[in-house]
C-alpha cells in the first residue's frame, strides 16, 4: 500500500513543565549575545525574501529543501473556489493535449516541469490529504527532477506534473483536492498535465479511475478498467509494492519449483477462495494456497508472512518456490501483488475481467503472463498444464526482467510512463517492440528504426555497397568499378565468402553463408545499404543513384531492381516462383537493392533460427526472406526501379554463377515502380540519369 511519512518534533519536560535552561557563566554572556544577535538577523532577512513579492513559477530548481510540506508555502482554498470537470472520457492525443507545446528537440525528448510543493488547507485550515507527501510520490518527483526529462524553465515545458500527491485516494479530500489543481498557474482546464494515481475509488463501489474531478489532464492509474481507461491518453501504470524497496530476493534461475500453483493474497472474495479451496482438494501438494496468518500480531512483520494450517512462510519469499502465481482481484483491479510476483520470478495468472494491464501499450503481457477469465478460474490447472515446461521457463524470465525494467521502484515506474507519453509525441524516434520487450542482449545504439518517416536527414549522408562475392576476382572488380562512380557512395564493403582462398583487403568471413550478406557489420556507418552481387555488372551508375534517391523517399522499404513474382499454378496446385518478364512483382531480389541497415538487425538477431538455418544450408532463398522480414515488419511492398529486361543477363559470362543451379528455381517456388521520366524527349544535358537502359 501506498504510505506516508509524518514529521514528529519533542522536548525535554518535567512533571512541572519545560526544564529550565541553567544559568550562563558571565564570562560567555557576550558571545552568547553576539551569537543571538547574528543569528536574529539571519531570520528577519529570510523572513523578508520568504514574504517577498514573487511567481511561484520562479525558476527554482526542484531541490530537497522544497520537499518539505511543513517549510512550504501555505494556501487556503476558500469554499466557493471553482471545481475542474469530472473528466472527458472522449479526450485522446489528438483533442485534449497540446502536442505544439513540445515543438522539435535534437534529441526528441519532452520537457517535463514540476509546480513547487505548496501546502493547501481550507478555509479552517485543514489540509486537503492526511498524509501530505507520501515516501513514494516524494521518491517519484525526485527521479523525475534527477531525469534529462526535467527542466525548471516553465515556458520550455511541453509536460506540467502537480506537487499535489495523489497516489492514494484514500488519503485526499476529493473536492478540495481538485480545487488545489485548478489553482496551479498553468492548469488550463488540465491541459498537458499528468496526475499519478494507484489506488483509486474508495467504498463502497471502488472506482476503478481517480474520483478526483480533473479536467483534460492525463492520468497515470493503477487500476484502470476498460470501461475508464482512455486509450493512447491514459498510462496503466503498476500499484507500487514498498516490498520492492525492502526485500532483496536471490538470483533464481528458470525451471520446475517445488509448487505448480500459489496463491498468496489475503482478504480475496470467498467464493474465489472457495474456488482454489477445491482445486486444492483435487490437485494436493502441486497447488498451494496461503491466508494471512491469525495468530501474529498485526503489523509490518505480520504483512511479510502467510501461513497454511498453522504453518508460518516468509513473505514474498515463498514465491520463488512456484512456476504460477495467482493474482485475483480484490476490492481495486490493481493488485500490488502483482509486482511481488514478478519480483519472484513467478509467472502470474491473472484473473481480474476488463483490468488494463500495466503499460499494456508497449509491454507484450503474452510473453511474461497467463490472463485467464474469472469464470474459468475452476479450469485454471488444466490451461496451465498444457504449456510447454520451455515456454514455462522463458515467461518466468520475461516476468523477472518485466520487474527489474519497469517495476521494481517509483523512479523505474515513472520514467517508464514519461517515456511512452514521449513516444507518442515524437513517433519516429520511438523505442521499438524489441526494446520494449527484450532484455538488452543486442546493441541497438548504432541504428534508428526506418519505420516512421524521419524529420532530419540521416547522420550519415550517402549509401555504403555491401558486395558478397567467393572468388569471382575480375567480375568483382568490375562492379567496384562501376560502384565507384555513383556520387552518393559513402563506403564499399566486400564480403568474402571464400575460406579456402586468401582474399584482397576485404571483410573476411569464417564460414560460406548467404546470412553473411545481411549482418550488421560495424564498418556499415551509413542508413541506406546497397546489397549488391559480385556479378551485378550490367547496372550505371546512373542506375544505382536512381535507386538510392527512390529509397530515400521509401526508407522503410526494399527498393530492388531485379524483380520476381509468385503465381498460383492450378495444374499443380501449388504456389510457382516466376521469373518472366511482366508487369507485376511480388519481390526484388538482393542480388542487387537498398535498404536500411536497421533490417540487418532484424534479420541477424531477431528472424527465426530455422529460417536462417534453412537458408544457409541450402544457400538460397536469402533475399526471399528478406523480402518476407520487411514486409512482416512494414506492412509495405518492396518497390523494382529501372528495367526488367537487363536482368536476364545474356552478357553474364560466370557459368558458375549460384542461380544457374537448376535445383536454385526449384527450390524458390513458394506495384512495380519503373522510372519513365527519363523517355521523355529532353536534351541529354538536362536529364538527372542520362544513362537508364529502355524499356
């Protein structure tokens, strides 16, 4: 549960009062005085800059000092002081939240301002929370005020956060609370303002969003539904467990634990607890079910241990020691439980209808949980007995990382939600599915997804030609040759695929794959890549520009020169791989086409091993795969510049050539946008690529 702090001052007292101070030496009256006096002048003169005239948007950076709801201003709301709307259920990014305010930063990053803390009471001067500043919203603001999020100039903020803390509604005075928010300076009926809330609702219909009326602000909640959660406005963020903080569990690896199934929350309802009472009774020592102990005094010690029968576990310790953890809905869907059970390493099965899982948006819950409808809780041993012990292992590790990534303290859980609202705003610089959902195993710092439209210019200008080649040394090098005299070439990489044969100055690999030509080789500086065969000699340089300034403008696509098509052949009922000459294409090959560098990511580290298997081991079938991976990922097709026709490649003098293979076709069975400009009738001197072969 969200806590609080309180502030407790004492003195030295007698049954008769204060204890009196004891008589001062003569000798030290002088430098008492003296001490008094400077020390007297010190306070008038705070006192003075304390009451000055000033704006409580001072520039004032958000410091320790400023934490302190005793040593902050204090502000009464008078009673007829004007009320925020309930709150627009109907406000998206798009309506409600004032996306100009951000404007465009070299590193795509909003600007997030904190309102220094005030104090507020009524009209009696009595404070609107009986907790004033929680221990966890304290901890929150810190990290924010610590982030490259924060800044205290209030004009650069695109993102305001109230110093009103709100994480538990069960200690706010609801309407005195929302006033205090409608007295904040820039609250423009909650425009571009986020609120954090954990538990929300109070009794006896416990809400599932913040009562507290709010206008357009967004709200941060912990225990959203669907019927209140507003999505891509809204952020479900986890209820915090102070169990986080407190209990350090050790290191457990993956695998079978001593118990299948466990269930460790108190105060579930009765018709649930009779549920796994029964499935108890079916199931014996595979399923364990725990209750809060009745015989400990209650009290912190009391909230660390469960019991069964009499017998007394440690917890969240006990969690480690099963592959399932139950987490059922109480009286609020949010569950801090949840949190303990992801710490544990335990794979949760959670049962609570309509509940917004927490940052659902980026985090694939498939991958670290089991969601299992109420109504099926009696089928919950069998749903769970039918996953596989590997998948099993690999969910326990995802909810482990899942923990320590967005979880495990009040800073990872608000930069966690400033980082999505950011993404929202600067989707083009957005983190990935993979970095949301991977542990960080593979560095990614070095490229950009190409999956939304950049509005800067790549970092590096220009294309870098891959080349993957064996041991054709003059066909090699009349493609160098020809690649040299396109004016957007950065850098030329050869990739030698020959272990037999010592090669030129070139990237040298350790074994014959077709894989090779798609790794993300640190020497690949540049966005744009140009995979291109060692005996691609019919293409000019003219050509190649052309199809790098095609690229430019479709950075997320394959843009190929030799195309293919897939047919359906009713005589053999199956699918046919066509290489003729038509007007429709299904592929480009990667014998010769740009791409973005981010997909020999994709390719190496996150495409099934099995395909890559297959293709290396029957050195076919790569651009195949390629063209299958970008368009898994884009939605889009690859786009074929320049003619067909050279592509049949009647100059070709390699006999040894891989696609001569008859076995090659047999084995590939499985929007064409040709440039025209350059027929019309226009002065050579006056056309972009003079050299573009017809039609």
């Amino acid at each position: 549960m969200v806590g609080g702090s309180a502030m407790y001052a004492s003195g030295k007292y007698t049954s008769r009062g204060p204890a009196l101070i004891p008589r001062m030496k003569t000798k030290h009256r002088i430098y008492y005085i003296t001490l008094f006096s400077v020390v007297l002048l010190g306070l008038i003169a705070t006192g003075m800059f304390q009451f000055w005239p000033h704006s409580i948007e001072s520039a004032t950076d958000w410091t320790m000092d400023k934490r302190s709801v005793h040593d902050a201003p204090l502000i009464r709301l008078p009673f007829s002081n004007p009320i925020p709307e309930r709150g627009d259920l109907t406000c998206r990014m798009h309506t409600c939240f004032d996306v100009y305010r951000c404007g465009y930063n070299p590193k795509n990053r909003i600007k997030v301002y904190i309102y220094p803390l005030q104090k507020f009471v009524d009209e009696l001067g009595v404070p609107i929370s009986s907790t004033g500043l929680s221990r966890e919203y304290n901890d929150l603001l810190s990290a924010i005020s610590d982030s490259d999020f924060y800044t205290d100039d209030v004009t650069r903020a695109c993102l305001f956060i109230p110093s009103v803390d709100v994480l538990n509604q069960n200690s706010l005075r609801i309407r005195e609370t929302a006033q205090a928010l409608a007295m904040l300076p820039r609250w423009d009926k909650g425009m571009n303002h986020l609120l954090f809330n954990m538990l929300p609702g109070g009794p006896p219909d416990y809400n599932t969003a913040l009562d507290v009326p709010r206008d357009r602000a967004l709200l941060a909640g912990g225990g959203f539904s669907t019927w209140t959660y507003r999505q891509g406005y809204d952020v479900s963020i986890p209820v915090y467990s102070p169990l986080s903080a407190d209990v350090e569990l050790p290191e457990r690896q993956p695998g079978p634990r001593r118990y299948f199934i466990l269930s460790s929350q108190t105060a579930i309802h009765r018709e649930y607890r009779a549920e796994l009472e029964r499935l108890k009774e079916e199931n014996g020592e595979a399923l364990l079910l725990l209750d809060k102990c009745s015989n400990l005094s209650q009290g912190a010690a009391s909230a660390r241990k469960r019991c069964y029968k009499g017998q007394v576990y440690d917890y969240p310790q006990i969690l480690q020691e099963s592959s399932f953890c139950v987490v059922l809905r109480g009286a609020r869907l949010g569950q801090a439980a949840l949190s303990d059970v992801l710490q544990a390493g335990c794979v949760p099965v959670i049962l609570a209808d309509s509940y917004i899982l927490p940052f659902s948006e980026v985090l694939d819950w498939k991958r670290a949980s089991v969601v299992i409808p109420e109504e099926k809780l009696s089928e919950m041993y069998t749903i769970l007995k039918s996953i596989p012990h590997r998948q099993v292992e690999e969910m326990q590790r995802q909810a482990h990382w899942f923990w320590q990534a967005y979880f495990s303290s009040m800073k990872s859980i608000g930069l966690t939600t400033l980082q999505i609202i950011n993404d929202r705003i600067y989707p083009y610089a957005a983190r990935t599915y993979e970095e949301w959902n991977n542990p960080p195993v593979v560095k990614w710092s070095s490229v950009n997804s190409p999956l939304f439209l950049p509005l800067i210019p790549p970092r590096a200008p220009g294309f870098t030609a891959v080349v993957l080649t064996y041991d054709r040394v003059e066909s090699l090098f009349r493609v160098i040759t020809e690649i040299s005299k396109v004016p957007s070439l950065a850098k030329l990489l050869v990739v030698w695929n020959n272990q037999n044969k010592s090669p030129p100055e070139v990237v040298r690999t350790k074994e014959n794959k077709l894989s090779n030509r798609f790794f993300p080789y640190d020497e690949i500086e540049t966005e744009a890549v140009l995979a291109i065969d060692d005996d691609i000699i019919m293409l000019t340089s003219d050509e190649l520009q052309f199809g790098y300034e095609v690229w430019r403008e479709f950075p997320d696509r394959l843009v190929g020169y030799p195309g293919r098509l897939h047919l359906w052949d009713h005589e053999m009922g199956k699918w046919k791989y066509e290489s003729e000459w038509t007007n429709e294409v299904s592929m480009v090959l990667t014998g010769a086409a740009f791409y973005h560098k981010y997909f020999n990511y994709l390719y190496t580290y996150k495409m099934p091993g099995d395909i890559k298997n297959w293709v290396d081991a029957h050195m076919n079938c790569e651009d195949i795969a390629m063209n299958f991976l970008v368009a898994n990922i884009t939605g889009k097709a690859p786009i074929k510049v320049t003619p067909r026709k050279k592509f049949k490649c009647p100059e070709c003098t390699a006999i040894d050539g891989l696609s001569l293979d008859q076995t090659h076709m047999v084995e590939r069975w499985w929007n064409r946008a040709d440039p025209v400009l350059y027929k019309d009738d226009f002065p050579e001197k006056l056309k972009s690529f003079p050299n573009i072969g017809s039609l």
